[in-house]
C-alpha cells in the first residue's frame, strides 16, 4: 500500500455550523471552531475517537489544524503499513 499524494490525504469540507469535516481513507476527521473562529478542539473519527486540544495561539488556526491533522493521518497510515509488514514475517 502507497500513501495517497499529499493533497488527497484529506478532502476538506465548508465549515458548516462551526465545524469543518475532513474525510481520509482511515475515516473521518473534524476541527471544531468557536465563536471567534478559531480552532477548539480537532478529531479524528476511525479507531477509537480521539481528540487534540490547541496549546497555543498559533495552533488555533485553521490551516495549521489542518496540518497537525494530515500529520495524524500520515502517522496512522505508515504505523499500519508497519504491522501489516511485521504480521506477515
């Protein structure tokens, strides 16, 4: 399995009611904005639900949540192509 080109990882959404959703071939994924726009919280949606809260200023923008988020998916695609390597020795 090859990973997608980096602008197919994630296929981003309009925000809609203060959410924009991505979907990635792991499942889902959704930053969560508030009022002032700014990023709240961000999930990913395949597994076990988790959730990443912003530490800093700068990580409440949206293209930067966007970044962390491919960087998540990435992660979980490569650690899969790992195990599936390892089960088949």
């Amino acid at each position: 399995m090859t990973l997608p080109m980096e602008n197919n990882l994630i296929v981003w959404g309009e925000v809609r009611d203060r959410h924009v959703m991505g979907t990635t071939p792991l499942g889902k994924v959704f930053i969560r904005l508030n009022k002032e726009n700014k990023v709240n919280g961000m999930y990913t949606m395949f597994g076990q639900t988790e959730k990443f809260v912003p530490q800093d200023e700068y990580q409440e923008d949206v293209d930067f949540a966007k970044e962390i988020l491919y960087e998540i998916v990435k992660n979980k695609i490569e650690q899969s192509i790992f195990l599936k390597k390892d089960l088949k020795l």
